[in-house]
C-alpha cells in the first residue's frame, strides 16, 4: 500500500531542504565534486560511444582523460595567456576609445563643446568607469571562479573526481534505479528520462555550440585583423547560450573596434559584421537544430532568473547547480500541469463523460384479437 500524499509531500519536501542546507553550508567543500560530475556527465556519451566501438569501460575513460589533459596542457600554454592580456589591453583601452568617440561626436556635434554639457561630463566618465570597473569585474571574476577554494586544490581533485565518476557512471545509474521506490518507479524514471533530455540538450548542446562558434568568432577575427579578436570571440561564444544576445552583443562590439581601428576601411568593417552574420545562420541552421535540438523547453527569461536567484544564495556554486536544477523544475512543472489537467479539479463535471442512460425498451405491438363470433382476427 503506498504512503499518503501528504507523508510523500513530506518526505520529498525533507529531502529538498536537507539538499539546499549541505549545498549553502558545504559550498566550497562541494565546489570540485559538483564540477567533476559535470564534466563526467558531458563525457558519458563519448564514452560509451566508444564502449559500441569496441573498447572496455576503463580503456574509454582512459582515452578521453588523455585526450582532455592535451587539450588542457594546449589552453594553458597558448589560448589563456593571450586571452588575458587582450582583455588586459582592451580594459586598459578603454579611455583612449572613449576620448576618439568624444571627438568624433564634438566634430559631428558642435554644440557638446559647451564644458557644462551633461552628454560631455557623461562621455569623459565612460573610459574612467570602464577601466576602473572593468578591471575590478576582471578581478572579481577570477577571484570567485578560483578562489573559492585553493586552486592547486581545485586543479587536482576536478580531474580525479571527473575520471572515477565517468569509469563508475553506468553503474551509478543503475544502482540509483534499483533504490527507487516501486510505486512510483515508472513515473520518476519517465521524469528522469525527461530532465536527462533538457540536460543533454540544453548543457551539452549550447556548451558544443558555446565553444563551436566562440572558437570561430576568435579564429574569424584575428584572421581579419581585429586587434582584440579573441576576448571578442570569447565573449560572444561564451553568451550565446542567451538566443540572439551573444551576438548582438559581440557583434555590436567587434563592430564598434572595427570603427575605431578601420575607419574609413569600410570593406574592412563590413568583412568583421559579415563574421557574425556568418556566425548567425551557422548556428540557427546547423549547430542549434543538430546539437540542441526543438524540445529544450529551457526558457532564457527562466535560465537568467535560476543564474541570478542561485547566484545570490549560493554563491558560485549555485551558479553550476542552477541549470540542471532549473531544468529539473521545468520538467515537473510540466507534469504537475499535466496531472492538473487530466484531474477532477480542471475538468470539473463538464470534463467528465455523463454516464450513458440505459436504453427503453421498444414498446410490444399489441397481439391481434380474435372475434367470438367468426374467429377470425379484429
């Protein structure tokens, strides 16, 4: 016989807040494990991909770990240096360009020469804001990406921890599948299968096509001679998971340098907005319908809300959780719409089927009469 609703409300709801309490107090602590599981979850497919080519669990994990080491060993050595000091460079920029669209703006409109013209004021504190603010947010994020915990720390455990979970994760699974409860089995796997889509849509689909065009919009751009090509790209790739947002936002930015650097060279300008449009039907044709998919079902307004809400009361580690939580909730809330659908309380009486009346019988012809006199029939 199964529990009462309210004793299984209870329960669920015990677990959920036992769930937030350890990820607020154990945040840090938890940092490494909950990035480790990640990257296994993005890798299991690979790895058994090659489990159907023919190789051992182990060997399929070894391989991806020495292939993901390389690529590690490459971004440290060539991407993450030049990275950093074109942003750098670009913060440190930043007033310089704000004094050229100050002339610019004077030359076009004189009467901002006027010393007491608030547009004026406003445009000289822009290349002070962005410089002073820029290097704190730069700060700021390597400060809480990687100093949460040591980093030597983070360094070490994230790979072992990724390496064993993506070996034991078939197993995992099904050892979670065995401990579910009996009566309600089939609905939480069907929920899981549900949530497990969103996940694989949503976090490896947008992070393939995050890293697909933020590395054709890096290459794009140097290739076109773009002084900060690569912070650009990175931006933009690193957006895009927002419809339409990381490339308006790149490109409005790649743009805007490409003016300052090129003006005048307007073949040169139109070949850097040409970039993004490029990029645009690539991903909206291509890389969104191929790696994403249509049944997502991720709103970015939702997506935005979890980030910032999680954020704030987690912390960075929140940040990591939010997706797959948020993706989590989507798909029960949906399945709550549905039962409230299929339920007495939406349907009402009109919902329901009237049951059939029962059929009259047909009324029985009179039998015909015999006359007394003759016998025969009335």
């Amino acid at each position: 016989m199964a529990l009462p609703t309210s004793y299984q409300v209870r329960y669920w709801g015990i677990a959920a807040l036992v769930f937030f309490v350890m990820i607020w107090a154990l945040g840090d602590v938890l940092l490494p494990f909950i990035v480790g599981g990640a990257i296994a979850y993005f890798l299991d497919p690979i790895a058994d991909r090659l489990e159907r080519l023919g190789l051992s669990r182990p060997a399929a994990t070894s391989v991806i770990s020495l292939a993901a080491l390389v690529l590690v060993v490459l971004l440290v050595l060539a991407v993450i240096p030049t990275l950093t000091n074109q942003l750098r460079a670009l913060i440190n920029a930043a007033p310089e360009y704000a004094k050229q669209l100050q002339g610019f703006l004077l030359e076009r409109f004189p009467e901002l020469s006027d010393s007491t013209s608030t547009i004026r004021q406003t445009l000289a504190e822009i290349g002070q804001a962005i410089q002073a603010r820029g290097a704190a947010l730069a700060q700021g994020v390597l400060t809480s990406a990687l100093g949460v915990i040591s980093i030597l720390l983070f360094i070490v455990v994230v790979p072992v921890v990724a390496f064993y979970l993506l070996l034991d994760w078939d197993d995992m699974v099904a050892r979670i599948d065995s401990m579910l409860p009996l009566d309600h089995a089939p609905t939480i796997r069907r929920l899981a299968r549900e949530i497990d889509a969103v996940l694989a849509g949503f976090v490896r689909g947008q992070v393939s096509v995050c890293l697909v065009l933020g590395t054709y919009y890096a290459v794009a751009l140097m290739l076109a001679g773009l002084q900060f090509g690569l912070i650009v790209g990175a931006i933009a790739g690193t957006i895009t998971f927002i419809p339409y947002v990381g490339a308006l936002v790149g490109g409005a930015l790649a743009i805007g340098l490409a003016m300052f650097q090129f003006w005048g060279d307007w073949l040169q300008i139109g070949i850097i907005a040409a970039i993004f449009a490029g990029g645009q039907f690539v991903e909206g044709n291509i890389l969104t319908p191929r790696l994403v998919g249509k049944s997502v079902g991720l709103h970015p307004v939702w997506l935005l809300f979890a980030l910032s809400a999680f954020g704030t009361v987690f912390g960075f580690v929140g940040m990591l959780i939010a997706v797959p939580v948020a993706a989590s909730i989507g798909v029960l809330t949906r399945f709550a719409i549905e039962q409230y659908r299929a339920s007495l309380l939406y349907q009402g009486t009109s919902g329901v089927a009237a049951p059939a009346e029962p059929a009259t019988p047909a009324p029985k012809a009179p039998k015909p009469r015999r006359s007394r006199k003759s016998g025969g029939t009335a």
